[in-house]
C-alpha cells in the first residue's frame, strides 16, 4: 500500500482543480479569481502544516539562543 502525505495529496487537489478550472471556466475574470482562491488555499495549508509540525516554534528559537 502506498503512503501518501495528506499535505502532498491536498497540493495535488488544489493542481487538480486549477487544470478543471482552466479548462472549464472561459472567463478571464473569473477563472483568475478563483485561481487566487486556490492559491490561497495551498498557502494556508502549507502554512498550517508548518504550525501543526513545530507549534511552539519561537519558544525553541529562544531556548537554543539563551
């Protein structure tokens, strides 16, 4: 069985769905708005995964400096 990464699979989705939307949506207006929306969606999960793997980041930044 295959092991995927729920981040990776979640990066593929929103790729999927911008080739769809490219495909499918003929205004130039709309399609590049929801392009952004999915933009914005794979930043938050890259940033939420970041958040998720080292949620007290800053303290351990003091930690080693002092």
């Amino acid at each position: 069985m295959i092991h995927v990464n729920r981040l990776v699979a979640a990066l593929i989705a929103y790729a999927v769905l911008g080739v769809l939307t490219y495909l499918t949506i003929t205004d130039s207006t709309i399609r590049g708005i929801t392009f952004a929306i999915l933009a914005l969606l794979a930043v938050k999960s890259i940033l939420r995964r970041k958040d998720v793997l080292h949620p007290d980041g800053e303290k351990d930044a003091d930690k080693a400096e002092g």
